[in-house]
C-alpha cells in the first residue's frame, strides 16, 4: 500500500459526514507504518472501544470506511475465522465489524457486516509479522501473494456492498 497522509485519509471515508471524517482520531504513527506489508490501513479508536476505522486502495484511490463492533469478551476458549485473511483468534481477537452504507442506503440506517481481526491486522499477519496470540494461521499451499489477493478480494466484495 503507498503510504497515506492525513489529508488523504480525511477525505477517503464514505459512510461518514465530512464533519465525521475531520473529527476521527488518526493513528499518531502514520509516519512508522510498515506501509509496503500492508494491503490496508486499520487502526481501532483509542477512545471509543467499540470504533474503528479502514482505508484501502480501491479503483486507485483510498476509500476509507468506519467500522463498529461489540468488543468481546478474553479469555472464552471459543475460535473464531477473520473473513478477510483466515487468521484465526480466541474470541475477541475476530469481531462482527459493521459498516453504515454509503449515501441514503446508510442515511437510512442500512448497514453491512463482515468479520474482521478485532486488531485489523490482517496483512501483518499474512506475513508472519504478526503472531495472534493463542491464534493460528492454517499453513496454506497458496503463495503470499495469492493469499493477498484472496484477502484483498475480499475486502473489495465488503466495501462494494458498502457503495453500492
């Protein structure tokens, strides 16, 4: 992923007011960002725990979506799949993220849903960059970069349900 500033990330979110946009808190560490291990931009809302934000390349430019979800609880015994990059995680490691629609579909309060790494670290953990903690990731015959393509079909088919 190239490397995003604030201006960029401020103006890519569709499914926010741009008052919304302005007043979302961005990660401090853009500048430290592992931007070339990265297929996406996650970060969680350090203070609002039920909040997080994405930003991915789409159509060569950045679309960037706010995401909600119910913080799980730690230390249930239950697993749980990220959508996104099969990583699996205790519960709370992967969280119901939804996603208000963009324009009146979202006005309306239409929203859709995917699950996520709670951590929205996905690319870091196709990479082996990342380990989740008392999580695994299923040893795959795909290459790296078929898993990213997977990963990012994926998040694609979200956010197209998203704009449409």
């Amino acid at each position: 992923m190239r490397p995003l500033d604030e201006r960029d990330i401020r103006s890519s979110f569709v499914n926010c007011s741009k008052g919304e946009a302005k007043r979302l808190p961005l990660p401090r560490d853009l500048g430290d960002r592992p931007w070339d291990d990265l297929d996406f931009l996650g970060w969680r809302d350090p203070g609002a725990p039920d909040r997080s934000y994405l930003v991915a390349e789409r159509e060569d430019r950045p679309v960037g979506v706010a995401l909600r979800f119910q913080p799980g609880r730690r230390g249930v015994l239950q697993r749980s799949l990220c959508s996104l990059c099969l990583t699996t995680h205790p519960r709370g490691g992967v969280s119901l993220m939804t996603a208000r629609k963009a324009g009146p579909a979202g006005r309306e309060g239409n929203s859709v849903g995917l699950y996520m790494c709670t951590d929205l670290a996905c690319s870091l953990y196709l990479r082996g960059k990342k380990v989740p903690e008392n999580g695994t990731r299923f040893e795959e015959s795909l290459s790296l970069e078929e898993q990213v393509a997977r990963t990012l079909g994926n998040l694609d088919a979200f956010l197209g349900k998203l704009t449409a």
